[in-house]
C-alpha cells in the first residue's frame, strides 16, 4: 500500500521534467537558475557550485523576488530527488513555465563528482542579488566571486563615493577605503558617501555608516591614512583590484608605481571642471601601458590644480566613479572588454565620450624595458618638490 506522498511524487515524476546531474550542470552554465530546496542546516555542509538555497517552505514566498521571470528556466535540487519534485510542482503552479528536478539530489550530484561550493548562498543574498542571479554572465558564480573580492579605494571622495556606493551594492566581499581627510562641507556637492550631519567626521568613518546601511553583508575596513611611500604596498597589497580616486599627483604615481610593482589592475580616473577621463593599467598584461605612459613625469604644481582650486561639475565624479566601479566589477567578474590602452575620455558640456588609443611606452620611466625597480621614495619625492 502506497501513501499519499509517494502517489503524488510517483505523478509528479510523470509530469514533471527529470534531469540527470550531469544535464543539470551543463543547463546551469547555460543559464538555467539552480535553486537548492533543501534546509539551510543541510545547505551548509555543501551545495552545487552556483546554486542558490531557498528551502521549500519559503519557495513560494520569495521565488518572485529571486526569479522575477516566470520564463526563466529553473532546476530544482533536494538532498535525493524528492523535495525537488514537490519544489518544481509549486513553481510551475506559480506560473513557472520551465521547469525541472534535478533526479538523485545532491547526493547524486556528488557522487557524479560535480562541482561544489561550501559558501552558503542564503536566502537574504539571492534575493538582494536577483537582478544580478540573472544574468548569465554574471550569476551565482559570479556573485560569488564578487562576494569574495577585495577592492581598495583611495579616497572616499569625489571618485569614490559612487565606486564605493554601487560597489558596496553589487555585493563586493571587501571593500578598503583609504583616506586620511575629515568630511568638509564643500565636499557635499559631490562626495555622496556624507551627510550634512558629518561634517568634520573623518570620512572613512561617514563612508562605513552609509555602506553598512546600504548592504550590511559587505566587509568596510577603514584605512585613515594617507598613502606614502612607506605605507603603499601594505595598504593595497592582498587586493583584486584598486581604484585612484586620488586628488593629487603624488598619490597617483605612488599608486602606480606600487600596483605595477605588486601586480593589481588599477582603475584609473581623473576630473577637471566639465571633463573626466578613465583608464584601465593592468599589469598582469604584457601588452598594457602605465599611468606614466600616460603622464610620463609630474607636471608642475601651476599645472596641476586640483579640485579646490580649479572647480568641478559635481555630478562629473559620479559618472566617471561609475565607470570605474563597472570597470572594477568587470575585472572581479572576467568579463567584457576591459579599458586597459584604452583612455576613456567624457566632456560633460558637449555630453560627447571620446576613445584615445593608448599604448605601452618602451620608453616609459614606469614600465619601460630598461627601467628597474628601486623602492618608492624616489618616486614620492619627484612630486615632493614641485
Ligand atoms: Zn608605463
């Protein structure tokens, strides 16, 4: 005599859809979202790669905001194939029109030995990360990847308070902010980390407020430094990525000197009065150019006003911050085309973006054929006397 559960899974497995393992990982890595049902304590001891957990009970409460298309395909995994069933039934009475169960379970998946992650994708980050799950050239594995990165901002000014805001947002497992300034008010105009309320608070302080309260689940280590010579490569060392945000020239060629010598992209960008500029040196590749391919030597300080003294529209480091925060994600994620020989240039006025070519100089005091590295004293000090 059979019970009233295995009846229905017995129609359900005539009904609904049953793959093996195998074509569940190959529908996976075509896009199809892999949703684990089973409980968070049976989660945590193991999953497949990618897959994201809702436990069954919860499916029908929060698979819309996970899965906002109902045409998007979904794989249902349990611990042996029969939750999964029951899972891809609810769905499909929700309206889910591509359905199907992953046979055998996780026990199977492992035993097939198919890729697996230990880091468990709980509820709160599938849902807070939906619009990224699906996308195919993002998703889970994506965002796991994201939410292991580490990204080092200098300044939380200008530059990086978009880079930190949308960074933090897209769920970017560490984010170190670098600045040794106070909030004034003359940097609400544009540095949209700080508040009103925190003028005179240091601003790696105000930036951690607002990005814990944006995205709790993001790791803030706040560096009230100033970058030297002395204190570079420990600050930015153990990074994916770093993005300039810096305000003078000093700190540029220090941060050049020390991701080329330590081997992190660095995401460069710049603002003057109506015009931005962003660029991508990367110095795991052979074929890209430097900062001081760029700008070979500093310029002298006449030359060179920064923001206090030259004046910038304020809404221009958001968009330039921006691209360089899309650069940084595509870097963590491996996708897309990056910016490296490439000068990405924007003129708020004519609203017009211009592409400068930009090629590794042989010749170039940074990353030229002949030139040795010898410390970054040398280089502070080129700055130091202008
Ligand atoms: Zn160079």
């Amino acid at each position: 005599m059979t019970s009233a559960r295995e009846q229905l899974l017995a129609e359900l497995a005539v009904r609904i859809e049953q793959v093996a393992p195998q074509e569940a990982s190959v529908r996976h890595a075509l896009g199809a979202m892999l949703i684990d049902v089973r409980e968070d304590d049976e989660r945590a001891a193991g999953t497949a790669a990618g897959a994201i957990g809702i436990a069954r009970a919860s499916l029908q409460a929060r698979i819309a905001a996970i899965v906002p298309d109902r045409n998007t395909p979904i794989l249902t995994l349990c611990g042996g194939g029969a939750r999964s069933l029951l899972a891809a039934d609810t769905l499909q009475q929700l309206g889910y029109t591509h359905v199907a169960s992953v046979s055998g379970g996780f026990k199977r998946w492992r035993a097939e030995n198919l890729p697996l992650h230990f880091d468990q994708f709980d509820a709160d980050a599938a849902e807070r990360y939906s619009r990224h799950l699906v996308l195919p050239e993002v998703g889970a594995a994506g965002q796991v990847k994201l939410g292991k990165a580490r990204i080092a901002l200098i300044g939380a000014g200008g530059l990086g308070s978009p880079a930190a805001l949308y960074l933090a947002a897209a769920g970017t497992g560490t984010l170190t902010l670098i600045d040794d300034d106070k909030v004034e008010k003359s940097n609400l105009q544009r540095q949209v980390l700080h508040t009103d309320a925190r003028v005179g608070m240091a601003k790696t302080e105000s930036a951690r407020m607002t990005l814990a309260a944006l995205n709790p689940r993001v790791h803030i280590q706040s560096r009230g430094e100033r970058l030297r010579a002395t204190n570079v490569e420990a600050l930015i060392r153990d990074h994916d990525v770093v993005i300039d945000g810096a305000d003078n020239f000093s700190t540029r060629y220090l941060l050049d000197a020390a991701c080329r010598h330590l081997k992190i992209p660095l995401v460069y960008g710049a603002v003057h009065r109506f015009t931005g500029q962003v660029s991508v040196f990367d110095a795991r590749r052979a074929d890209s150019p430097c900062y001081r391919c760029l700008f070979p030597a500093p310029p002298a300080a006449e030359d060179a006003p920064n923001c206090a003294e030259a004046g910038v529209l304020g809404v221009l480091p958001g968009i330039i911050g921006l691209l360089q925060a899309s650069e940084a994600i595509k870097l963590v994620l491996g996708i897309g085309t990056p910016l490296v020989g490439r000068l990405l240039c924007f003129d708020a006025l004519a609203a017009a973006f211009r592409e400068l070519r930009l090629r590794r100089d042989p010749e170039c005091p940074g990353c030229g054929i002949n030139v040795e590295f010898t410390g970054y004293e040398d280089i502070a000090r080129i700055c130091a006397s202008h």
